[in-house]
C-alpha cells in the first residue's frame, strides 16, 4: 500500500469519524428538543409546526442545484494542488449559485404559501407560518455550503461544530420561545434562527481556514468563469439525480396509501425511522469519501483501483455488523421504542435492513468515486435506473405482499443501480472488489448472531437488557472473527490504526482493539 494511500485512507477515516459523530450529536440534541416542544406545544400545536415545515422542507431539494457535492470535489482536488485562488472562487461561486436559488425559492415559497398552504396541506390557516418557514430555505441552502465547503478542505471538525451549533440553537430558541408564550410561531422563528446562528458560526469558520491557506504560501492561479461553468456542469446531473431521489417518499407513499392499510403504514412509517437513524453512520461514509476519490488523479488507475478496492472492504466491515445488529434485535428495538402495539414493524425493519446487505457491492462508495472523478453523468445513470426500477415494481408488489412487496421494490431497485455502477466503475476505472475478503466480512457478519439468538432463547430478559449484552456478545465474536478468518491483513490493520492516531477521542481505545486483533491474526 504506497504512503499516498495510506495518507487519504487515514484523513478518510478521521474525515468521517467527526462526520459521523456531528450527525449523531445533533441528531440527539433535535430529537430531544422536538420531544420537549411537543410536549410544550400540545399534540394540536405541534401538528401545526411541523405541517408548516413541510413546504420548505420539500423545496429545500429545489435550492441544492448539485452545488454542495461540487464544493466538495473542487475545495478537495484544488487544495492538494496547493490552488487557493481557485478554492475561494469555487466557494463564493458556491455561495452565490446557492443563494439566488435560494433567495427565488423562498420568494416563491413566501408568495405562494397561500395557494400552497390550501391546495397541498389542506390548512389556509398556515400560511402565515409557512411565509416565515420560507426564510429558513435561504439560510439552509447557505448552511449547506459552508458545511461541504469544511469537507472538502479537509476541516470535517468544523462541519461537525457548525451542525451541532444549528441544532443546539434551534433546541435553544425553539424551547425559549415556546416557553415565552409564542407558541407555534415561537418555535418556527427558533427553527429559521438556528440556520442564522450556524451561518455565522460557520462563516467565521469559514475565514479563518481561507486565511491560514493563505499564510501558508499556497500558490495562485488565473481563474475566471470557466470555474463557474464547470461547477454547474458537474452539478446538473447531480441535481436531477437528487430530484429523483426526493420524488420516491412521495410516491412509496402513494403506493401504500392505494394498497395498504392505515395500520400497515404505521407500522412502515415506524420501521422507516430506525432506517433514517442509519443514515447517521452511511451519509457520513459517502461523503467522506467523495474528498478522497477527488485527490487521486484520473489518470492513476492503480491508485483509483487499489483505493476503492479499500474503502468498499472497510464501509462493509463498519455496516454489516450494524446492519445485522438491527435485523438480530429489530423485535426488542421496535417494542423498546414503541411498545406492543406495532406488531408488524420489526418484520418490517428486519427486510429493509437488507438494503445495507449491498454495502459489499458498493452501494454506498461507487457515487463517491464516479462524483470523486467528475463523472456525475454515471451517478445520474445510476439513480435514474433506481428511480425506475422502483417506479415500476412498487405497484404490482405491494398490490400482491402489502408492505413487504415496497419494501422488496426498493432493494431490487437499488440493487440494479448498483450493479450497473459496478459495471462501469470496473468497465472504465478498472476498480476491483476484494471478492474473497468481503464474502468472508458476510460469513463472520451470520456467525456472529449465533451466539446472541442462542441468548434471547434461552433467557428472558427485559428487552433493553438483551440489545445491550446480546450487543456486546456480537461485537466481540465480530471483532474476535475477521482477524480469526483473515479477512483483514496485517497492513489494513495498520492503516485503520494510522486513521485513528488522529482521532485522540478513540486512539486509546482502539489501539486496545486493534492489538487484540493482531493478536489473533497472528494465530
């Protein structure tokens, strides 16, 4: 493995465990808030914040134009090359595609929210609120830049502050303004401020990198439009793939509504919200990567090759244990969470956690690479097959299983995504998938519930008890079996502990691991 490699395996690896630990503490910090100012609001109140949300929320997608990833590409691939110049102007290119759309957004969200709060929401009563949501698209659609801007300049800590700054503040404001007697418009105003707050703690961020790469006698170069226009073609087809991509809840909801019924759907409602805590450890992953795919050179195919070939093997070390955990406990986590009542919802879990069964096939680390070398056009292709592949399948499927039949859409939709990027990700960069490694990562992920379902037989403990101990029994038949089986080598080893030197947070504890398993490796 060439100390280049070793070098973005490492930064990947830090990059995404800040990623993943922002997305995780600010998802905490909202979901608690929201609990407390449900409670304060009352079930009617609440109803009517979060209906207010909506419309914004659903022209948030409208604003994105491909931009972000884009920032993300160009900071990465131009910050290697030393180009400081070029990384403003890719930034305040950013900002200003992302601000004009977000500044028409809002305006149509504002003087629509009359026609919109009656036609879609069935409530003319929310269109004040929905004027002031409408603030919130602007200020998010510059939150998101800044935060894609931290990625690629390889300052993922500071995109974790600034997540858990807007999340704090609207937790903050939100409460403190319910509490003040402002009640749904209190916690709308708390919402929009919070992007506020985070755009200045952003910003403030934001100067202070740019500055230090200038200290730090970083060459310039001429740039001009030409950057502009290249930002906006790699982002086009990114942006028609995020269109499509946020059309398919709408239409799985429209397809359950025909052939489900209301007690299904609340069971696949409630099953599809441990899936969106998934999202907490596989966002982060992807883009994580997209930096690191946007420092190798296109024209370096043994360096492309060998990198994927890394990444896919340790995205699936990290998401099969996760996954299976969630299929193993889905009964015990579904009645912890909700009680008795959802009686189908761990069936319903347990099936779509199969979805993250393609991670081997690189279904979370192939559009990092095509976005990584600037071809976006295959994701499109990509998502577009997906997206059409579901489109057709969800109906006659859930017409003849119900719930089971969507769900079974998605995965074989996804998975003829992913293996038409597999195709051409090995058809025109040569990548490999480490076939006998992975399949091994699979076997260990299977034999490592034996132990835990002989657990939950043979006791009966309360079901919060049995995820925490059955959770640390597979943890450790996991790690105790990849290195038993060799499915990492000594090398892999060594560069997971060089990601994790950088993270002073876990270095201690995973040197601990990581001897545990050299160990057995050795056997």
């Amino acid at each position: 493995m060439s100390d280049e490699i070793m070098e973005i395996a490492a930064e990947s690896t830090r990059g995404g465990f800040f990623l993943i630990a922002g997305s995780a503490l600010s998802t905490i910090i909202m979901a608690v808030a929201s609990i407390l100012v449900a409670r304060f609001l009352g079930a009617e109140l609440y109803g009517q914040y979060t209906l207010a949300l909506v419309i914004p929320q659903i022209l948030f997608l409208f604003a994105d134009l491909g931009i972000n990833q884009g920032i993300i590409k160009y900071t990465s691939s131009l910050h290697k090359q030393g180009e400081t110049t070029r990384i403003i102007k890719i930034i305040k290119y950013g900002i200003l595609l992302k601000s004009s759309a977000g500044i028409v957004i809002s305006i149509i969200s504002y003087m629509c929210s009359g026609i919109l709060s009656s036609a879609l929401l069935q409530r003319p009563e929310l269109a004040p609120y929905i004027k002031i949501a409408s603030i919130s698209i602007l200020f998010y659609t510059i939150f998101a830049t800044l935060t894609s801007a931290f990625v690629g300049l390889a300052k993922t800590e500071y995109n974790a502050l600034v997540s858990i700054v807007q999340a704090t503040a609207k937790a903050l404001f939100s409460i403190l303004l319910v509490l003040l007697g402002f009640g749904v418009l209190g916690a709308i105003v708390g919402y929009v401020a919070s992007y506020g707050a985070a755009i200045v703690a952003g910003a403030l961020l934001l100067i202070a990198v740019i500055n230090s790469l200038k200290g730090n006698g970083f060459q310039k170069s001429n740039s001009n439009v030409k950057d502009l226009k290249e930002l906006i073609k790699y982002g086009t087809p990114l942006y028609i793939s995020m269109l499509l991509t946020g059309f398919i809840p709408f239409y799985q909801s429209i397809v359950l509504a025909f052939f489900t019924s209301d007690i299904d759907i609340g069971n696949f409602k409630a099953s599809a919200n441990f899936i969106a805590l998934m999202a907490v450890v596989t966002t982060p992953i992807s883009t994580a990567l997209l930096p690191a795919f946007s420092k190798l050179n296109s024209s370096f195919n043994h360096g492309i090759r060998h990198f994927f070939k890394l990444a896919n093997k340790y995205t699936t070390l990290l998401i099969l244990p996760i996954t299976f955990l969630m299929i193993t406990f889905s009964h015990e986590i579904v009645k912890t969470i909700y009680g008795s009542t959802y009686n189908s919802a761990p069936t319903f879990l347990a099936t779509y956690c199969i979805i993250f069964l393609l991670a081997g096939m690189g279904y979370l680390t192939l559009t990092s690479l095509f976005n990584g070398m600037g071809d976006t056009k295959t994701t499109l292709k990509m998502n577009l097959i997906t997206f059409l592949g579901f489109l057709t399948l969800a109906p006659p499927l859930t017409q003849s299983y119900k719930v089971i039949g969507l769900i079974l859409s998605l995965i074989i939709a996804n998975a003829l995504g992913t293996t038409y990027g597999a195709y051409i990700g090995v058809k025109k960069f040569q990548i490999e998938f480490d076939k006998h490694s992975i399949l091994k990562v699979y076997l260990c992920s299977i034999v490592s519930t034996i132990p835990v379902y002989i657990l939950l037989r043979l006791t009966d403990l309360p079901n919060l008890i049995s995820i925490v101990i059955g959770g640390f029994l597979y943890i450790f038949t996991y790690i105790t079996l990849i290195p038993l089986t060799k499915a990492v080598t000594a090398t892999e080893l060594k560069a997971i502990a060089l990601g994790m030197q950088r993270i002073k947070i876990l270095a201690y504890a995973t040197k601990l691991l990581l001897k545990y398993q050299q160990k057995i490796l050795k056997i």
